[in-house]
C-alpha cells in the first residue's frame, strides 16, 4: 500500500514531540475555473522536537498515533 507523503510548512512546535503542518494545495473550481488555494493543518510526530516554526517538512502516512495525529516527519 503507498502512504501520502506531503510537503508543508510548520506553523506549532508547542506540544511534546508533536508539530502543527500547513500543507497547500491548488486545485481548480469546478465551475467557475479559477485556481483556488487551499490550506489544510495536519499534526505531525516529531519525534526529537527538531522542528522549528517556519521549516519545510514532509510528512508521510502512518497508522493513528494520538486521537488525531496520523502523520510523522520524515525530514
């Protein structure tokens, strides 16, 4: 099975080993045709709280590691 992996920008470090990541993405609207930006917050394990605010990450799919984090940082 293939996981997602994303690419966003970390907006949180303020939780233990845990990151807030924003992750845009364009996308046409279906009527009317213009290209519309969408922004969409994943948390994320951080596994050694490296991550500051303001970096470029990606995040890959995992099995649920708290009630609503499904991601982790892979670099």
């Amino acid at each position: 099975m293939l996981k997602k992996i994303y690419k966003g920008t970390v907006l949180s470090n303020k939780m233990d080993k845990t990151v807030v990541i924003a992750v845009t993405r364009l996308y046409q609207h279906p009527v009317y045709k213009k290209t519309v930006k969408r922004v969409t917050k994943f948390k994320a394990h951080d596994e050694n709280n490296k991550c500051q605010i303001g970096d470029i990450v990606r995040i890959i799919e995992t099995r649920p590691l708290s009630k609503e984090k499904r991601w982790v940082v892979i670099e």
